[in-house]
C-alpha cells in the first residue's frame, strides 16, 4: 500500500469500515477502559494475602508452568507488535496496539511476580519453544492470527481460569482474572479479523494451515505431558484442563463460520460427532487425577511421559 493511505481519509470506506469491522475496533476501546497496574495490582494482592506462602516443591511447581506463560507474553507482545505493524485496516490496528499493551503488562507483571517466588526459573521446554519461534520468525499474517490468536491464546485462557479456580496459591489466582479477561479480547481480533484473509487462500495454503495447527496441536499435547509432575504437584486436573481447552478451543474456531454456517478454508474445526472419541483419548493419555487407573495403561502414560523428555531434550539442542 502506498503511503500514506489517503484512502482512509475517503468518506465511502470510512462507512464501509465501519460497517465491517466496528466490533474489531471496539476491542481497542475496551482494552483502554479495562487496563490495569500490573505493579500496583501485584503489590495490592502481595499485601492482601501476606505475600507468597508455598512450600519449595509447590513454589519450583508453579516456577515451571508459569515461566512458559512468561516467555508466551513475551513472545505475543512480540507478535502483536507486528500484526500492529502490517494489518491495513485501522480497526484491527487498533485491537492489535491495544494488544501490545496488554502483553507488555502481562509479561512484566508475571516477571515481577516468579520473582517474588524467590526460586530458579527454569527455561523454556523445547515444545513451546518450536511453537513460539515458529510464530516469531514467520511473516505470515494468517499463522500470527490463527497461530497466536486462536489457539495460543485460547490455551493461556483455560490455563488462567483453571488456576484461578483451584486456589493454588491466593495471589496468583487472584491475578489471572486479570490476564483471562485480556486474552479473551486478543481471541477476539483472531476471531473477527481472520475470515477476511482466510477468504483469500488457496487451496495449497488451506491445506498448510491445517497442517501447522496439527502440528501447534501435537506439540502442546507433548508439552502437557512433559510439565504432568507439576501439574500434579499443585493438584491440577490434567484431563479436566485438556477437556476445557478443547472445548473453548472448539467455540473460538466455530465463532469464525459465515452467517450462513459455512466454515472457513484453512480451519480445523471439531465435527460434534467427533467429541467423544477426544474425551476418550484424553482419558487415556491424560487419566483423570486419583483416578484407578489400569496397570496397562499407566505404564504407556508413563512411556509417553519418558519420551516427552527425549523430545523436549531433542528440541532443545536443535533450537
């Protein structure tokens, strides 16, 4: 586009635009209206609850889960930086600049509060790592939206939901309200914005898209049994997690069909009749927590676990 774009000065697209892609623009206005003070909002629950009480397994439990949410804000500010940077439309500028404040939050508020943990924070595994710099590194606008949007985003929601719910540790759960009612506005961008480039692919390019959503899908899946032992240790339900992932990941992709119910090219979208055999596939990899589990079966869980490590060692040393 040639610059600058006078054309968005023009009376006819400006009510075009409008028309379009208001609710788009409303998700800037209300991430305005809705931002917080990480610093004073950490400082407010610090002293709220008595800072952080846990005891050192459960604090190194928390410190591993959460330093891979902190390097995902890291790299979403990132990425929302650039979708800021190259979408055309001002509506979706606006819901991505928005964004990069909201990630830029995210992550320093996070930082400051695995700080306050007082214990290493472990690197990043090489599952999130693979997802994270595919992501970085393309310049795809469709991979950043669908990728980070969508899916990335939608699994740091159920993330912060289920930790709010089971009162791990006061602070934290009194924090990610905060980062879930966020990150339900950056699924909002993906989810109005994205039939509009979607529209425009290939056959060829549909098929990739669902070829690197399989692939996001299959790495987390990996990454979910690689950090089981810390799940565990802060007595979060594996399968239940799993099953609200996937049924809010199954709302946010049916939320991009057309008025008339047609699905979009390039999207993985659920078939309902589909929602039994993945209940039952992760009841057998992800066994439900105190669950009697048949010897049989926790031996392969146990295998798969084994081998997530091997990756995980594997995608480190490549990355």
């Amino acid at each position: 586009m040639a610059w600058p774009p006078y054309r968005l000065m023009e009376r006819d697209y400006l009510a075009e635009a409008k028309q379009k892609y208001e609710r788009i623009e409303r998700l800037y206005h209300v991430g305005h209206k809705q931002a917080w003070d990480g610093k004073q909002v950490l400082k407010d629950l610090l002293a709220k609850h008595g800072g952080i009480h846990l005891d050192p397994a459960k604090k190194t439990a928390i410190a591993q889960i959460f330093s891979t949410i902190l390097w995902g804000e890291l790299a979403a500010w990132s990425i929302s930086a650039d979708l800021a940077l190259q979408l055309e439309d001002t509506e979706a500028k606006m819901a991505a600049t928005i964004q990069v404040f909201d990630e830029a939050r995210h992550f320093y508020t996070m930082r400051d509060y695995l700080l306050e943990l007082g214990c290493e924070i472990p690197k990043l595994d090489g599952y999130t790592h693979a997802v994270l710099s595919s992501l970085l590194d393309t310049h795809r606008l469709v991979d950043k939206l669908l990728g980070m949007q969508l899916i990335v985003e939608s699994i740091a929601v159920t993330l912060f939901k289920t930790v709010a719910q089971a009162r791990i540790e006061p602070v934290l759960s009194d924090l990610m309200p905060y980062f879930e009612r966020d990150e339900a506005r950056h699924v909002g961008l993906g989810v109005l914005y994205l039939p509009k480039l979607l529209a425009k692919i290939s056959p060829f390019e549909a098929a990739r898209l669902k070829l690197l959503q399989l692939k996001i899908v299959t790495l987390i899946g990996w990454g979910t049994h690689l950090k089981t032992p810390y799940f565990v240790q802060l007595g979060i339900d594996s399968n239940e997690s799993f099953r609200r992932g996937m049924r809010l990941n199954r709302e946010v992709m049916e939320g991009l069909r057309s008025a008339e119910g047609e699905e979009p090219p390039g999207v993985l979208i659920g078939a309902a009749s589909s929602e039994r055999f993945n209940d039952l596939a992760v009841d057998f990899f992800f066994p439900r927590l105190g669950a009697d589990v048949p010897s049989w079966q926790r031996k392969i869980v146990s295998v798969i676990e084994g081998l997530s490590k091997v990756g995980d060692h594997a995608l480190r040393l490549a990355a």
